[in-house]
C-alpha cells in the first residue's frame, strides 16, 4: 500500500501516459470534516437551541410529526446511528467526486504539458 495515498490533502500520482500530478484528497478531507463537525455540534454546544436542531433525533421527530406518525424509543437510536452514518457517506460521496473531477483534470494538463515538451 502506498501510505502517501493517505495525505489528506494530496499526493504525487502518475497519469496513464507516466506524466507525475499532484492528486488531491481536499474535497474528500473537507467534505468528511464538515459532516462530522454538523453531527457533532450539538453534543460540543447542548444548551444551543441553533445546535439542537441539527441533532438527528430532533430532525427524525420533526419529520415523524410532519407525516403525523410517532417513532418509538427503542428505534430512534439506531435510526440517528444509521442517520448519521448515511450523512458521512454522503459527504465521502461529494468529495470523492470532486476530487475526481479535479483530478482527472489535472492528469489531463499534466498529459498535455508533456506532449507539447515531445513536440518541441
């Protein structure tokens, strides 16, 4: 495994072509750290009446109230458990995408750069 892959910010990759770019991890980075600080907020800040209402069990009663259903106790647990890990998944999601964007533009510069030095 190559443990540079692991810098939150970037790493040197090679392109198809065996052109060096410096890949980015960013968006990925940045996107995972904001879902854990929203999901974290309102237990850092408990007396915030901001903070709590982004807790997922206020969230999960307040949709459960707008479809007129009650949720019981022994299930809101797990559904703010799978809550939060679908709000981290998404984020991943969101990044991975911008990264690959950004990316395979890069490869592309990085491709074209060497192909005007062989043309030279």
């Amino acid at each position: 495994m190559n443990i540079s892959r692991l810098n939150p910010i970037g790493y040197e990759a090679k392109t198809e072509q065996g052109n060096t770019y410096k890949k980015s991890n960013a968006y990925k980075t940045g996107a995972l750290t904001a879902a854990i600080a929203l999901n974290a907020a309102p237990y850092c800040f408990p007396k915030s009446k901001i903070a709590k209402a982004f807790t997922t069990g206020y969230l999960i009663e307040d949709l459960a109230k707008t479809f007129k259903k009650t949720i019981p106790d022994k299930l809101k647990t797990p559904i703010a458990a799978l809550a939060i890990a679908l709000d981290l998944a998404f984020g991943y999601a969101m990044g991975a995408s911008g990264d690959k964007s950004l990316n395979k533009k890069r490869a592309a510069k990085a491709d074209a750069a060497a192909q005007t030095v062989d043309n030279k």
